[in-house]
C-alpha cells in the first residue's frame, strides 16, 4: 500500500515537475519571442520616418532651395530670346567713299531642337526643303540629321537665298517645323579688284574660328582677310535681342521687349580712292605691253606713314566670297598660275636691286668708307677678283656719290659694299646693319595680316643655311641688291618713306581713324619705329642723289613733271633665265614731300622701261587733278 503511494507521488510529482518545465519553456520563449516583435516594429517606424524625412526634405529642397532655378529653367522653356544681329561698321577712304557697305539678305537656318523627332517625318521635311532652296536633298538630310537634337542654337543651312525662294519660305513657315528665316546682311565691296587686297573679305564663320572667338553663333559672318580680319573686333558690333514668349510648340505668343543692338565702328582709311584707281590702271595698262601679268605699287605720306595706296595684280572680286563663292569660281582663282590671291605688297619678297643703294650709300658715309666728295673710278665696267668678274650695267665714268646713286654705278657700290683698293667697304655685317636700321628684315607693323620680313643674310646665316662661307663675290652681290637680299614691295616703300621725310621710320598703317557708333573719332596715331638714326647731312647727301637721278640719271623721263621728283630705278634678276624685275622708287615734291611711291613690275625687264613711266603718269595725274576739278 505504501509503495503503491509512494508510487502514485512520484508520478504525480514527475507531472507536475513536467509541466513546471513546460511552463519555464513557456516562459523563455516568451522572453526569446517578444525582443524579436519589439525590434520588428522599431525598424519598420524608423523606415517609415526615414522615408518621410526624406520625402519632406527633397519637396523643402524642390520648392524652398531650388525654386529659384526651376523658375528660371521654367521661364527659359517659356521665354526665348531672339537675336538681331548688329550692321557691321563701313570701310571709307580718306575722303569719305564708302569702300565696303551692308547689303540685306536672309539665310535659312534650322533649329534642332523644333524639329520633327522622327526620322520618316525629317525625311519629308528634308524633301519639301530642298524642292524649295533647289538643294541636294541628302546634305539637307545630313544637315537635319547631325545636330544636337536638344539644341535651340540655330544652324545655317542656306545663305543668302533669293528673293522668291524667301517669299515660299515665308508662306509655308509653319508647316516647316524646326526652319526659320534670319534677316542678315552681307558686304558689298565698290571697285572690288582695286581694292580687294585692302580691303579682304568676310564670309560664313567656321567651326575652327568658333573655338577662337567667343559671342559668335554658327550663322555669323566673320573677316577672313584684309582690313575686314584686322580690324573684326571693330567692325563686329554688339548684338540686341527681342524677349518673346512662347508656348510649348515654340510659336511666339507675346512680345516682351527689345534690346537694341550697337552697330559696329566704321572704318576711315588714309587710302585715297582715286589714286587707288588710277595707280590700278596704269599699272594695268603697262602689263598689258609686257609678257608678265603681275605686279604692285605702294604709295605712303611720308610725313605721317600712312598708306594713301596699295595695288597688287592681278587681283580678283572679294564680291564672290562675301556672296558665297562657288566651287568654280574658287577652283578657278587657286589655279591661276598668277596668284590673284597673293597680296605681293606685303608677302612678296623679291631682290630689290638698285633700290637698295641708297641705304648702302647711307652706311658708307655714315661710317667714314667713304666721303661725299670721294671718286671712284669705273673701271672698264668691271671689278676682276681672281678669275671672277663683277659687271657693270653698261660702263661708267668716274663717280662721286651723288652720281652714283644717279647712274645706278654697279662697279661704285661693289666698291663701298665689299672694298676693293685702297677702300675696305662696308662688308656685310655694317650693310646688314644698316639695311635692318632702315626696316629690312622686319616686319613693318602694317595693319594687315601675314607680313613677309623678306631677308638680309650675313655670313653665319649662309654658312648655317647653305653650308658654305661667305665670299667678297657675296657682299659685291649683297651691295647691288641681289644675291640672297630679299625685300618686300612695302618695306621698299618705307625706307623710300623715310628718306624723303629725312630719317623718320614710321610702322606704315592703312587705317586713319575708327569712328565709333556714337560718332566719335579714335586716331590711330603715327606709330615711330625709330628716327635720327643717320644724320641729316647723310640723309641730304642721298636724298641729292636720288635728285639727280631724275635730272641727269636712269629716269630723265620724268624731268618735265609738274613738281621735282627724286627717285632711284631698279633692275633685279631672278631665275635662272636672266629675266628681270623692274622697280622704281620715288617721293615728290622734292622739297616737301607728300608721296613716297614704289612700282614694280615682275619680270618687266629694266627699271625706266615699265615702272618709272607709271610713275610718270600717276605724279602727272595727282599733282594737276585739283587744277582739273
């Protein structure tokens, strides 16, 4: 009986020991469960918070901190500006002639951004383009096609159409998505050969100008040679714009105002118009006597520097540029053997021949070779070094200076330049220096782009350059203007320039004067490279001498001018054909000069036989044209 009590305990007691294990199980896992359900709720509350933090800082970054900028995004979708291109500035001469004016025109451009976005619908806008403006449809094809789709920048498409192709344009605008009409202006050059070397041309701006000129759109004009490059910043003007609104087809609902463009600076020139032309056609009408067809004459006041002329054949119409010149047409003037491209007054380089001996004779009496009253004698028309012979041009008397200079003495300036006898000459370095004081070898400071410096060789140049030594041969060449001596046809006319004045070597300039929008005048003032660097009395001396050539030397023919004029001819080899340039230098009254004149005619044989008769017959004209007006 106990047992089976005991017995009945203890499994009782195992029950409840069992279910008091249940229940501490219970318990734990109540206490492992309910962390996990807390911990649950709190990432899920800190995730709701954090989107709603974030949510409510980016409508306070949308609407407090940027609406200022989708303001202005907004108003830039809604409001578009529209340029009106500023009047390029007038080129006039020194009287008031306009050389170069504005022309209206209207070009069709094409804005990316308005187009049709599918390719079909481009396509058919492309075809109805090209019907109109007479185009090849795949470059109109290729012009849609390659732009910046997003981009309200307009893009030329065709300049300069006519007049009922703009009327079509005009009446179907709307059903052209995308094309526009700007009204523009292209140049319009008077007497364009005569002056077109001046003067230049402007034309379409290009992608590579775009990346070096800032404030230019695609459809801007732009100088690309002449006084129209030199002077684009002047010339340019500073656009206007209209404010417009528009709706979400782009189409202009309300006018908000104008900016008004400033038309650009005019340009006065020291060039006189009708020595210009008449320069031109004298020289004109002496090619046509000669084989050659090319040649250039500059005209400077020697008081001031300026440039009151500057001629170079053949020419050519800067009109065909400015309108858009066709491949023909440009095929045609880079072909031509002649270079009617080449500005031969700033970029030729030729040897100068006698022209240059006026600085030569500057330097040996400046120096002490020689004396104003020295002589020396001709020599049979030669000077004999070893088996080598240094001719004259025909043989010549004993000569002075002054006479020498007069009769273009070769065997006289073989002597002062590269010795001989009992005189040591100059030799090269001393003519050098004085050649370069003068203004060969530089450039002058023109105000035109791509000036040649010409050369002036010395005895490191030829053994650097041609590997050989310098010889006396070398300087006898050096001393007539030949040899390895190369000038242009403007620093000619600027040492002429200076010897007439006395000793003053101005940077010759083209442009008198910029007359600002608002009337105002800006001189370009009278720009001193150097002065008083030979003395007066050596500046006189040459000055008599160049005289002398017009009373008893190479250029008698112009003895019966209505003013004394002193001069100095020129004849230059070059080739291997014995041809010839002709040059003739001159500055009048002699007195008081106003003009210092250079004329050259490529391979037009001896100086007096093609450049002094032009000469002639401008002096003649110029100094009598007032008595005829």
């Amino acid at each position: 009986m106990l047992q089976g009590y005991f017995k009945k305990r203890r499994m009782a007691r195992g029950v409840e020991i069992e279910d008091a294990i249940m229940n501490v199980g219970q318990k734990e896992k109540a206490i492992i469960e309910k962390p996990f359900e807390r911990g649950g709720l709190v990432v899920v509350w800190y995730s709701i918070l954090t989107v709603l933090v974030f949510l409510f800082g980016r409508v306070f970054f949308l609407d407090i901190i940027s609406s200022q900028y989708y303001a202005l995004v907004s108003a830039e979708n809604r409001i578009r500006k529209i340029v009106i291109k500023a009047p390029r500035g007038n080129i006039l001469d020194k009287f008031g002639n306009i050389l170069a004016r504005n022309s209206p025109s209207i070009d069709v451009v094409v804005v990316p951004s308005y187009l049709p976005k599918k390719v079909e619908e481009k396509k058919v806008l492309a075809e109805k383009i090209a019907n109109i403006l007479n185009m090849s449809l795949g470059n109109v094809e290729i012009a849609f096609l390659s732009q910046n789709e997003k981009s309200t920048e307009p893009v030329l498409l065709k300049e300069n159409i006519t007049q009922d192709q703009s009327l079509i344009l005009a009446e179907k605008i709307n059903e052209l998505p995308g094309i526009a009409l700007e009204k523009t202006a292209i140049r319009s050059y008077e007497n364009s050969a005569i002056f077109s070397h001046v003067i230049g041309y402007d034309g379409k701006i290009t992608q590579a100008e775009m990346e070096n000129n800032k404030g230019y759109f695609m459809t801007d004009y732009i100088g690309k040679t002449g006084l129209e490059k030199s002077y684009e910043k002047e010339l340019k003007g500073t656009y206007g714009a209209q404010q417009v609104e528009v709706d979400s087809r782009g189409e202009i609902k309300k006018n908000l105002g104008v900016i008004s463009p400033q038309a650009g600076d005019d340009l006065i020139l020291n060039i006189d118009q009708e020595l210009q032309k008449k320069i031109y056609d004298s020289l004109s009408a002496i090619l046509e006597k000669t084989e050659t067809r090319t040649a250039a004459a500059v005209a400077i006041d020697p008081r001031t520097g300026g440039i009151i002329a500057l001629v170079s054949l053949p020419s050519y119409d800067n009109n065909l540029f400015a309108s858009g010149i066709s491949s023909e047409n440009y095929k045609s003037l880079i072909s031509d053997k002649n270079l009617p491209l080449f500005n031969r007054c700033i970029n030729g380089e030729y040897p100068p021949g006698s022209t240059i001996k006026p600085v030569i004779a500057a330097g040996a009496l400046s120096e002490g070779t020689i004396s104003s009253s020295t002589i020396i004698n001709g020599m049979g028309g030669s000077i004999n070094i070893g088996s080598f012979r240094f001719g004259d041009w025909k043989v010549h008397g004993p000569s002075d200076v002054r006479t020498a200079i007069a009769e273009s003495n070769d065997v006289f300036f073989y002597t002062i330049g590269g010795g001989y006898g009992n005189i040591s000459g100059l030799g090269m370095d001393r003519m050098k220096k004085y050649e370069e004081l003068f203004g060969f070898g530089e450039e002058t400071g023109v105000d035109l782009q791509g000036e040649s410096k010409g050369l002036i060789p010395s005895e490191r140049w030829k053994l650097d350059k041609i590997k050989e030594k310098w010889y006396i041969g070398d300087s006898y060449h050096a001393a007539i203007g030949q040899g390895f001596v190369l000038t242009t046809p403007l620093q000619l006319a600027n040492l002429t320039a200076t010897i007439a004045n006395g000793g003053t070597l101005y940077s010759p300039k083209i442009v008198n004067r910029i007359r600002r929008s608002n009337g105002e005048d800006f001189y370009i003032q009278p720009k001193i490279i150097r002065k008083d660097f030979i003395s007066k009395d050596v500046m006189q001396i040459v000055r008599e001498g160049m005289r002398q050539t017009i009373t008893s030397g190479t250029a008698q023919s112009l003895k019966n001018s209505p003013i004394a004029v002193a001069g100095k001819t020129g004849t230059a080899q070059f080739g291997t054909q014995d041809k010839t340039h002709a040059w003739f230098i001159s500055f009048a009254p002699f007195d008081n000069p106003e003009i210092a004149m250079i004329v050259l005619v490529e391979g037009g044989g001896e100086g007096h036989s093609s450049a002094v008769p032009v000469t002639k017959e401008v002096y003649d004209w110029y100094f009598t044209r007032d008595m005829k007006n």
